[in-house]
C-alpha cells in the first residue's frame, strides 16, 4: 500500500485557503468539492481501459472506455458529504454507498449508524471519502464494513491525514491506497488533526 500526498499546485493551494480560520461556510464546502475532484483524478488515473468499436462521423472507430463494473463512492457521513459532489464531478455515473459513522468523544472509537451499500459491490472499486483520517478509526471500520460485504478494491480519499492515522491504516488494511492533499503533523489529545482544518464536519454544514 502506498500514501500518494498530491503536490499539485492547484490542490496545495486549495488546501491552503481552506486552512484559514476566516472562511466561510459556503468557501470551505465549495473547496472540500474542488479538493475532493482534484484528489478523484489522481485516484483514477490507473483504472484498466477497453477498447470498442462505434459509429463516428467517418465511420467505424476505436475507442477507449473504463472497463468493468461503475465505481462506488463511499461518503463517510457526515463530513464526507462534503467531497462528494467533486467526486461525482468527474465519475457522474457512480454509485453511492453511504456509511454512518461518528465518533465515540470519550473513546475515539467508531460507532457505524447507517450503512446503504450499492448492489455488486464485490465488483466495483470503492473510493471512500472523508476530509479527514485522524486517528484512522473511521476509515479502518468502513474499510473494514466494505470487505465484509466482498468488495476487493478500495482507495481512500482524504483531505488532509496525521501520520498516526495513516500508520493504523496501514497496519489493518495494508492493500488499501491513500490519497491526501496533505499528510500533516499530528493528532492533539482530542483526536484532531494538527495544523489539519478543525471540525471538518462543522465547518462544511456550517453547525459552528
Ligand atoms: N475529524 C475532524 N477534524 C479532525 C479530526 C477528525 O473533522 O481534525 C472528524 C472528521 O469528520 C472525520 C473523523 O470524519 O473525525 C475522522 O476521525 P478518525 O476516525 O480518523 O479519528
């Protein structure tokens, strides 16, 4: 398994501005989007092709298509809304799996609330998506949630990620990838994400 921190300058930059303590609502949740399409296409960008045969204004032509069953965006809720609408910018015909998770506040632990899962999932790649892997706890249980129910290939997409997060992950799903626009310093003792961007959740639905 790899961690791919994407570089981009558009993305870096993106992530920049939604650091900042001014922003509001509608700029954050508007970046989260943005950020979460950058992140999709290099996600994708090893996905198996096919060739096919159609009708073009000169005649039969090659062409090039994604092969295989449409991928499965995993939204973790809430926060994971967020991103998914700049995932479903660039992979419009995916379908949606939501996963309901929060965060024990005494424990840190993952408890899953809701869980709706598209039909084949075992054939289908899953790109989970969460603005942030802290302590790791809520995507190792979606991870976890998603090859139970035998799906085989899954990404993680993430905003931003703490080394410590990205260490569990690792250790309990060692065939999953991991996305981020920024791999940052550390967990404080509430479980957040330094310098990270506070309460993503909070900050996208605007309930701060
Ligand atoms: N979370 C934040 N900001 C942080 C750390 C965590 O918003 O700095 C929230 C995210 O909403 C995410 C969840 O869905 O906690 C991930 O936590 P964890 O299970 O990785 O600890």
């Amino acid at each position: 398994m790899s961690v791919h921190e994407i570089k981009h300058p558009l993305v870096q930059h993106k992530l920049g501005l939604m650091r900042s303590s001014e922003k509001s609502t509608r700029s954050f949740r508007q970046l989260a989007a943005e950020v979460g399409c950058l992140l999709t296409y290099e996600a994708t960008k090893d996905l198996e092709l096919e060739p096919y045969t159609m009708q073009g204004w000169c005649g039969e032509i090659e062409a090039q298509r994604i092969k295989g069953k449409k991928i499965t965006v995993v939204p973790i809720l809430r926060a994971g809304l967020g991103m998914l609408d700049g995932v479903l910018d660039l992979v419009p015909s995916a379908k949606i799996s939501v996963v309901g998770l929060y965060r024990d506040e005494e424990t840190l632990e993952p408890v899953t609330y809701f869980e709706k899962l598209a039909s084949d999932i075992e054939s289908r790649m899953a790109l989970v998506v969460d603005p942030m892997l802290a302590t790791g706890g809520s995507m190792i249980a979606t991870i976890d949630l998603l090859k139970n129910a035998g799906c085989t290939s899954i990404r993680a997409l993430v905003l931003v990620a703490a080394p410590e997060g990205i260490a569990k992950v690792q250790a309990a799903h060692p065939d999953v990838d991991i996305f981020t626009a920024s791999v940052d310093q550390k967990l404080n003792e509430q479980g957040y994400i330094i310098p990270g961007l506070g309460d993503a959740g909070d900050k996208i639905f605007g309930t701060k």
